[in-house]
C-alpha cells in the first residue's frame, strides 16, 4: 500500500475479528485506500507521519487508549466515524450522533454506507 497518498482511509479497532469484516466491506474500494489497525497508539504514530487522512473509523472502548482520547490526538479537521458495541445512549456525552454506527447485525454494511456519505459531504465542504 501507498502510505503517502491522501486517498486513504484509517481504521482502528483492538479486536483484529472487527478489523478483518472492516476489510472486507470497506477494503476493495477504488476511491481510497484502507489502513487499519488493532492498537490506538500504531494508528496514532502512523497518522503523526501520514497526516493527510481523508477519514478516520475508530472504536471507542480500547485498552490503550479510548476514541475519544485518539480523536483528542489527532484533532478535529479529520472526518471521523465512531464504530462501536456500545450503543449510542452510552456514549453520547463522546461521540456525535451523526456519527456513530452501532456494531450490530447489519452495523458493517451501515458502516460502510456512513463511510460513503462522510467522504462525500466532507468533499463538498473542501
């Protein structure tokens, strides 16, 4: 994969089962490119050398560190997708609700349809 292009989205999530269907629903794209990652930190640190991140999915309940906090990190200019199997009435207080998608059943291919919509209503606000 090409780390420096633009066209790339990130996805961290500690439990790799989680990231594999990511893959698989969100990795075949010809609009970008998908860089994911079990560890909050790894997606940190390679964020800090790739800063020109078109989105980025993230669950909220990890050991190293929360969403919330890597949002913190990363900052606000970076679209950003709270994936999570907490429902939203749990998170509310860290997470915008236009935002969230609920791991459930059919969360992976709302998921995606999310990832759609962001990328394109963040390209007409650029």
């Amino acid at each position: 994969m090409d780390n420096q292009t633009s066209d790339y989205i990130i996805a961290v999530d500690d439990d790799p089962r989680t990231i594999k269907i990511v893959e698989a629903y969100l990795g075949s794209s010809a609009q970008y490119k998908l860089k994911t990652f079990t560890s909050p930190i790894d997606a940190l640190n390679f964020y800090k050398t790739n800063p020109d991140c078109r989105l980025i999915i993230s669950d909220h309940c990890m050991p190293e560190m929360n969403g919330d906090d890597l949002r913190e990190h990363i900052g606000y200019g970076v679209p950003w997708v709270t994936f999570s199997d907490k429902d939203y009435e749990e998170l509310r207080h860290y997470v915008e609700k236009d935002n969230f998608v609920h791991k459930t059943n059919d969360g992976f291919k709302i998921l995606a349809a999310k990832v759609k919509e962001t990328l394109e209503n963040h390209l007409q606000t650029v």
